[in-house]
C-alpha cells in the first residue's frame, strides 16, 4: 500500500529538483520583516510564526522541491501528515499551518507564487480544550506573593495587578509606556495584536499598586531618564516578555498555585471571571481585544463548567444518588 507521504517523495524525486536553502531563507528572511514592519507584530508573535514555516522548510528540503509555487493540495496535505507523523500534536499542527497561511499570502503579495494552495487545506480537528482558570483565591494568593518590601516586589507586584485587572497579553504589558495610563479615567492604552489600539479599564487595587510602583520603586530601578518603559528591569531597561513569564511562574509557586500556571493564565482568570460576575460577552471581547466574538465564547464554557462544578458542590439535591447514600445515616443509627 502507498502511502500519501511516499507517493510525495517519489514525486519529488523524479523532479530531479534541488532545495535552495539560500533561496529559502531569503524569503523567510522577508516574510520575518514583513511581519515586524508592515504588520508591527510582536517580536514573540514573529519569532513564533518563522520557527512554524521552517518546518515546511524542512519539508521542502527533504522532497527535494525547489519552488514552493509547487505547493499544491495534495503537496500540503502530505505535509500535514508529515508532522503528524514526527509526533506533533494537532494544535501545533493547526498552528503551523496558519503560519505558512500568511507566508503564502506575503508570497502570493510579492508574485512570487502565482497560486496559494493553502486555504484549500483544513487544519486537523481539534478537540476542544478549556482554558485553564485561576480561583479568586488563587489570584489573591498570587497577588499577595511579591515582597513589597524592595522596589522588584513592588514592580511585581504592580505588573501582576495590571495583568489581571486588565487582562493583558504578556507582550502587551510589556510594550506599556508611563504615558498610557491615565489615572483619572482608571485607563490604560494598550496596543495589542496587529498594533490595534484599545483601552484597557483599571480597578483600584491595580491603580493603587502602580502608584506605589511609580513613587517609589520605578525611580529606584531607573538608570536612564529618557527611558519611557513603565515596567523596568534591574538595568532600568524594559522589561521583557520572558522576564515577565519567569517572574510570574517564580511568585506562582511561592503562591503555591499549580506549575503549570503562565501568564496567560491571568488572562483566561480575567475574562472567566466577568462572566462570571455577568458581564456581556461583548463587553469581556473588547476588552480583551479579541477581533472575533467566537475567540471570546470559549470563557462561556468554562464559565458554565464553574457554576456546574460549584452546584454539584452545593446545592443539597444535586449530589449523585451514590453520593448520597455513602452520606445518608446507617439504618442503625435512626430512631424508630
């Protein structure tokens, strides 16, 4: 039996082609600075997207195709399988092709190929996956962790405040400028995906920390004046994404939350809990900046999950039957 993946190798090799990896990392090269300049997407979003087409690079190389104009259907479908293959699991399979969706469509932009095959192909189909979601009393945990005590408590402290308080993506906290908050209208400008700007609502304790932060720990870590960043690093320099994710991983643990919790977990918390507390579903995608209300309508399930969760939990006649009689009192123990 011939499989899809060798039917394509033996395509390829009676191409008799030759994979140019000059050729290639020039347009990877393009499609990186295509991302960053004409996009203004995020450094993270872009090291992401040319890491996911490398590997069609790869895929290329060993099919001994020269010209991705040559990409058709049934090429691209043999390359999901490859990786499917390799061991990737369907998510990221998903997320490579959505990278080489763009790479075709900056091609396809350039004339550098004359038809993009791409959205002829599905992604896998993925099993749908909750958000992992923080308690209130987790995040309070979480927020109390930093040592206030020194200016790098305070600046976390702050940071895992705005974090919450406002939902941010990491790349978003960090790309904050002093000049974004407004503290009379409890605001922050935030340019998030795509340099779409939003603003971003505040709540007092969120407020209250930045304050603490910009009096007294933000001019302590100060090396150059002219340095518009809000949070700083110990250089007084901007604060990175992955100093971020390790400062926030750091005080989950001294909070004693599960290792798995990230950055983005405070992101899921706050959209789950607005909806929780009844916020419109409209109101938490704006917030969030989601371009889509079908991105938001994931928190609905967890929301619903939770208020599931807590009614087994609480209500007196929703326990299973078996739960019930492992708690009802022994025959012996009732009066007659």
């Amino acid at each position: 039996m011939t499989t899809r993946t060798a039917r394509s190798r033996r395509s390829g090799d009676a191409a008799g082609e030759t994979f140019d990896q000059a050729r290639w990392d020039a347009s990877a090269a393009r499609f990186g600075d295509h991302l960053r300049t004409s996009l203004q997407l995020s450094p993270y979003t872009v090291r992401n997207y040319t890491s996911d087409i490398a590997a069609f690079g790869e895929f290329l190389r060993l099919r001994r195709v020269r010209d991705v104009g040559r990409a058709d259907r049934r090429f691209l479908r043999d390359y999901l399988a490859w990786l499917l293959e390799l061991g990737y699991v369907k998510p990221s399979v998903s997320r490579k092709l959505t990278a080489l969706r763009a790479f075709y469509k900056f091609l396809a932009g350039r004339g550098d190929v004359d038809r993009d095959h791409t959205d002829l192909v599905s992604s896998p189909r993925l099993d749908r996956r909750l958000p992992v979601v923080a308690t209130r009393r987790e995040i309070e945990a979480l927020l109390d962790a930093p040592d206030t005590a020194n200016p790098g408590g305070q600046r976390d402290r702050a940071l895992l405040e705005v974090l919450y308080s406002a939902g941010l993506r990491v790349a978003e906290v960090c790309s904050l400028d002093i000049g974004d908050i407004d503290f009379q209208a409890r605001e922050l400008r935030v340019i998030g995906k795509g340099a779409k700007e939003r603003i971003a609502l505040l709540g007092r304790p969120a407020l209250a920390a930045l304050g603490e932060y910009l009096r007294h720990s933000r001019p302590a870590l100060e090396r150059r004046p002219a340095e518009q960043a809000l949070f700083l690093n110990r250089y007084g320099g901007r604060l990175s994404a992955r100093s971020v994710e390790r400062l926030v991983k750091r005080h989950a643990l001294k909070a004693g939350l599960d290792p798995g919790f990230h950055t983005h977990t405070l992101r899921h918390s706050f959209a789950t809990h607005l909806l929780d507390g009844g916020a419109d579903l409209r109101v938490v995608q704006d917030l969030m900046g989601h371009s889509s209300p079908a991105t938001t309508q994931i928190y609905t399930y967890v929301s619903t999950e939770q208020a599931r969760r807590v009614y087994l939990e609480a209500h007196p006649r929703a326990a299973r039957p078996a739960d019930r009689a492992a708690s009802a009192p022994s025959s012996e123990n009732v009066e007659a």
